[in-house]
C-alpha cells in the first residue's frame, strides 16, 4: 500500500502570505491520481487539486498543484481568510484508494 | 443541483451493526461510482469501499472486508453502507463521496453521518 506523508502537520501564516504543502509517497505515483482536498470543520472535504495539477470546478486560482512521481505540492499564493482549513492529498492505486494524513493550515 | 443527503446520527453498542444511507439526486445515479470514507474524531481521512450503482458491484478495502456490505437501490437513487461488529474504533463521520468512473477522485460528498459506537 502507498503511504502519503504530508508536511507539514501544522502551518502558520497570515493572510496575504505564501503557502506550500508538502505530499511525499513511499513509492512513484502516477500523476493522473494525486489528489488535493481541504476541509474545514464540520464540513466535508471539497476537492481542490486533481491530477495533481488541474483546479476543481470553481477553485480560486490563487491554489495551485504542482509534482510527480512522489513529491508532490500544494501552493496557495496568497492566502484568504476562508483558506485556513485542513488540507489532505489522495492517491489511487492498487490497493484502493489512500489520504495523507493532513496539513492544518491555521493563522 | 447536484444533492447527496445522508441518513442521520446513530449510537450503537460495541458488537451491534449499523446501517447508513446515501441517497443521491440531480445527476444520473448509475453514471457514478459511490465510495465511502470515514474520519473518526480529530483523524484523517479513511477509504472504506465503493459499490457501482449500476450493477452493485462492490470493491471493499483490505481492512474492511468480512465486516461492511455496500449497497445500492436504483429505485430510490440510494446506496447504503452496513459494517457489523461494531467496537469503539469504529465512531467516525462516515461521508459518502461519488466518482465519475476512471476519475479516482471524488467531486461530491455527503454530508456526513456520525456513528457513535459505546456501551
């Protein structure tokens, strides 16, 4: 099974600034099924990223996705006051499908 | 407009089953995959399985097999999930999420279900 490994666990910024998280895979995958989503609490998740570069319908283009193989990135150039939020990547393989374990990006 | 409505909260004891619904309007049902993933307190996200809408066709994870059944009726535009056996591990929001078959993705989900499991 694929393991994702997201960092960091915990990012602190303030609106306007820059942020990157990070996606790290124990082993290469493809791009076609990396995945982003954010979460905030008491909602479900809301897709944001898929293949690992493609913006979900309505998606600010401030977020953007960027990697291969097993690194893998989410950055958000300027950040919002709603984009402070839990942030997790997806993978697809053969044994199903496999989160990481999620970013929390807080002010 | 797309609507993906779950059933509501439950409390169960450790050994009973629990069964949750999903039901799904304002796309054709039988064009997605439903999968479920659950999130238990404070945690991470969980892929549990997926059941085809238009053949009921199931693919369970690894973990979850023997104790979960997924299932659909067309009728209703419903897919349930039922997981047996219940032990305290097992509360969590349980969102039901679909896929566009191929996408490996999932573009909408439930709202989600919480399941408490506790004597």
């Amino acid at each position: 099974e694929i393991v994702l490994t997201q960092s960091p666990g915990t990012l602190s910024l303030s609106p306007g600034e820059r942020a990157t998280l990070s996606c790290r895979a124990s082993q290469s995958v493809s791009s076609k099924s990396l995945v982003w989503y954010q979460q905030k609490p008491g909602q479900a998740p809301r897709l944001l990223i898929f293949g690992a570069s493609s913006r979900a319908t309505g998606v600010p283009d401030r977020f953007s996705g960027s990697g291969s193989g097993t690194d893998f990135t989410l950055t958000i150039s300027r950040l919002e006051p709603e984009d402070f939020a839990v942030y997790y990547c997806q993978q697809y393989g053969s044994s199903g499908y496999t989160f990481g374990q999620g970013t929390k990006l807080e002010i | 407009q797309v609507q993906v409505v779950q059933s509501g909260a439950e409390v169960k004891k450790p050994g009973a089953s629990v069964k949750v619904s999903c039901k799904a309007s304002g796309y054709t049902f039988t064009a997605y995959y439903m999968h479920w993933v659950r999130q238990a307190p404070g945690q991470g996200l969980e892929w549990m399985g997926m059941v085809n809408p238009t053949d009921g066709n199931t693919n369970y994870a690894q973990k979850f097999q023997g104790r979960v059944t997924m299932t659909r009726d067309t009728s209703t535009n419903t897919v349930y999930i039922e997981l047996s056996i219940l032990r305290s591990e097992d509360t969590a929001v349980y969102y039901c999420a679909r896929e566009l078959p191929g996408q490996t993705y999932f573009d909408f989900w439930g709202q989600g279900t919480l399941v408490t499991v506790s004597s």
